[in-house]
C-alpha cells in the first residue's frame, strides 16, 4: 500500500526555472495539502484541494500553482523559481468524513534553487 | 483565526526522564487537535489525536497529551524517554468548518544518555 507518494524526492533548479511536483496517494482522499517546511517555521500550508478540479490557497501561496485534474494527483508548480522556495515540500490527504481524520503524509521532496 | 504555539524550539532532556512538550492553541471553538512525530529525513507521523472524545489521549510509542480547555493547552508528555524518542514534534489544530491543518512550529526533542 503505497499512501501518499512524492516525485520527485530532490531537485537543485536554477533561478528562474520551472518545475512540478507531482503527489499522488492511493487511498482515495477527497483532501489534498501542500505545505512548505522551514527551519524554525513548521509546516505551512501553500495550497489545498477539497475534491477533484478544486483548489484554494492557504498560508503561502504566493509563487506556487496547483492543480487537481484527478482525484489521485494534485500537482505544484513554480513557475518561476526563486531561492526563497528553497525548502522541503511536503504533500498530505485526508478523507474529509471527519476533521479528525488522519491526515496521511507524504515522504518530502527536498528542493534547492540556486 | 485559530492557531497553536509550541513553547521551547528545543527541549533535552536525559534518558529515563520525564518528557514535556507543550502546546497552546487559540480558538473559539472546540478545536481537533494532533501532535506528530518527525524522524529525520522522514515525513510526519501521527502520534495521537483529540477529537472531543476522552481529554486524556494515549497514542503510540508510550506518548500521551491531556487536553485541558481552561488552560486552552495540549501538552504532550511520556513518563520515561528513551533514545529513539529523539526527533521534532509537532502540534497541529483543526477547526469544525474548514479544511485546513495548522501546525505550530515545532519541537526538537533531543535525548541524552
């Protein structure tokens, strides 16, 4: 059972760039999260999705871009990369019966833009 | 807007003794609430959750927090910490009504011999 999966695992961008991250999860989550994790900052939340062609910012969503095309897949774009997006990207989902519900991480993809 | 403070970035504490995370949150509302673990290099864990049920959670690993709503606080403790204990600890809260999970900042638990 794979869960909540994350590709790539780590990237070095060049200012500048673009890339995507792609978090897939098998469990049939209607919820899917994109947090960011800093030093010193936890996890903050960038983008969300409560279903399939859904998305609403959260925290910091400036710079990034999501999409939900597929229930399965929710995809973060950096359209433009800056240095400041160097982090550990974390995707999560969560089936939404209940607010308490577990919320199933991913294994992180560690980016770094030079 | 609901959130939590974690008190203490870092927080050691010897082998065998008494481990205290703690955590405020701020909400009007009875919130849900987790902690999760963070093993380097790894993704969060869930160690345990409150979702208005009993206000002492136990959760996995010998860990457990007590909600109290005076005190507006979920701290977590374990009786007796070992090695393998070492690692960052999250708090996280969850309001009736939106979709979202708010993390504190989290806890660097470090455990000496």
């Amino acid at each position: 059972n794979a869960g909540v999966t994350q590709t790539p695992k780590f990237r070095v961008l060049k200012t500048g760039q673009s890339m995507t991250l792609l978090c897939a999860q098998d469990m049939n989550h209607e919820y899917m999260y994109w947090y960011r994790q800093d030093p010193g900052m936890g996890l903050r939340l960038i983008h969300y999705s409560v279903g399939e062609g859904t998305t609403a910012k959260g925290e910091v969503p400036d710079g990034y871009n999501v999409s939900r095309l597929k229930k399965q897949n929710f995809l973060l774009g950096l359209e433009s990369a800056a240095p400041s997006q160097t982090s550990v990207y974390f995707c999560a989902s969560r089936h939404p019966d209940s607010l308490g519900n577990t919320i199933y991480f991913g294994e992180g993809s560690w980016l770094t833009v030079v | 807007a609901q959130s939590v403070t974690q008190l203490g970035s870092h927080v050691s504490v010897s082998e065998g003794a008494l481990v205290l995370l703690r955590c405020n949150y701020s909400s009007s509302v009875p919130p849900y609430l987790f902690w999760y673990v963070q093993y380097p290099n790894q993704g969060l864990q869930l160690l345990l959750k409150y979702t208005s049920a009993a206000t002492l959670v136990k959760g996995i690993n010998g860990f457990e927090a007590e909600f109290k709503k005076s005190e507006t606080s979920f701290h977590l403790t374990k009786p007796s910490a070992h090695m393998s204990d070492a690692a960052e600890y999250f708090c996280a809260v969850s309001l009736f009504a939106t979709n979202k999970l708010i993390f504190g900042t989290g806890t660097l638990l470090a455990v000496q011999p």
